[in-house]
C-alpha cells in the first residue's frame, strides 16, 4: 500500500485567496499596463499633431518666402517698366519739340509746307470739279471710294491702298508717302502734324479697310 505522501510546503495548491491575490495583481498589472498604451498612444498623437503643425507652419514659412520674391521680381519689373515708359515718353516728346522747332524755324521745311498747302489747294479744286462732273453726268462711279487728294479709286494693292492718318483723314498709299517726311506727316487736310517715333514711320499708317470695303 502506498504511502500517503507528505505534502511539501510547496507543493501545497494555492488557496483561494491567495488564486484571488493573484488575479487582482494580474488585473493591475494589465490596468497598468493599458495606461501605457493608452499614454505612447497619447504621445503618438501628439507627435503627430505636432509634425503636422511644423509642416503647415514651413509651408506657410515657404509661401511667404515666395510672395516676398515674387513681391520683389514683380516690384523691380513695375519700376524697369515705369522707367522705361518715362523713357519713351521724353523720346516721343523730343521728336515733337524738335518737329515743332523745325516747322517754326527751317526756311526750307517751311517753304515746303507753304508749297505743300498750295498743291493741296489746288488738289481740292481739281477734286471739287471731279465731283460735280461725276454729279452731271450721272455717272456710277464710286466716288466715296477715291482718295480725295488724286481722285484715283481705293484697291486692295499698291499705291492705291487707302490708309487712315490719326485724325481720321483717308488718302491712298501713293499720296501718303508723298506727304511723309522722314519725321513726321501732316494731314493736308486739317493741318495736323504727327510725329513718328522710333518704332513708328510712315509704313506703320494702317490701312483702312471700311474704305476698302465701302460698296
Ligand atoms: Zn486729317
Ligand atoms: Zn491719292
């Protein structure tokens, strides 16, 4: 028969309350141990946040960096711009006073602007008389399509191109490079001067299409 063994102290199975002692540290020890999760969690998050807030702030950092270049580029090319603009202004106003002082002054300009006026008083004549000869005889010619300085009729070609001056005043292509100077043209028919600049000569008179297209 057997013998009854002897427990040894440990050997012997936990009590009950000790199994229960046990459990509460467990409890604890795992209540604990979500508060630590929970906190890294917590920092995770913040760090988060707080990496999230450092790029907004550099990108604004940035935005404002470039709107400060762009403010600079953009003020440096306004003030080459308005430098500029001054530039070309006292240009153009020295063509004038020079054209100006040359109209006053030159015998020789004058005298041509004299002889000038005279061919175009002649011209008018030639081109009333035009006028009421087209009047009498009932012709159909289109006479609103002529220039009023030679009586030729407009085209779309050549010297019979009609070209427009400033103050509105239409002449052929013909007549406008004989009025033009290498300065300035002045319209034969209100007296008015302008002046070419640099970029401007008497090539750059547009073309007058209504002219062209008048039925
Ligand atoms: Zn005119
Ligand atoms: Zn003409």
């Amino acid at each position: 028969m057997p013998r009854k063994r002897t427990p040894k102290n440990d050997d012997v199975p936990p009590s009950l309350d000790e199994k229960n002692a046990q459990i509460q540290k467990m409890k604890a020890d795992l209540k604990k141990l979500d508060a630590e999760i929970l906190a890294e969690k917590k920092k995770g998050r913040e760090a988060k946040q707080k990496h999230k807030e450092d790029m907004e702030r550099l990108r604004w950092q940035e935005r404002g960096i470039n709107n400060e270049i762009f403010y600079q580029t953009s003020r440096h090319a306004i003030q080459i711009g308005i430098v500029k603009k001054d530039y070309d202004k006292t240009k153009i106003e020295l063509a004038q006073l020079r054209v100006d002082l040359k109209l006053a002054t030159d015998e020789q300009v004058k005298a041509e602007i004299v002889k000038e006026d005279q061919d175009t008083r002649e011209r008018l004549e030639r081109r009333t008389k035009h006028l009421e000869e087209v009047l009498k005889s009932g012709s159909n010619r289109k006479v609103w399509k002529e220039c009023e300085l030679c009586s030729l009729e407009f085209e779309e070609h050549g010297l019979w191109i009609p070209k427009v001056l400033k103050c509105g005043h239409t002449f052929c292509w013909g007549c406008v490079q004989r009025l033009a100077k290498p300065d300035f043209i002045r319209c034969p028919i209100d007296k008015t001067v302008f002046v070419f600049s640099e970029n401007d000569d008497v090539n750059k008179i547009p073309k007058n299409f209504r002219a062209l297209n008048a039925l």
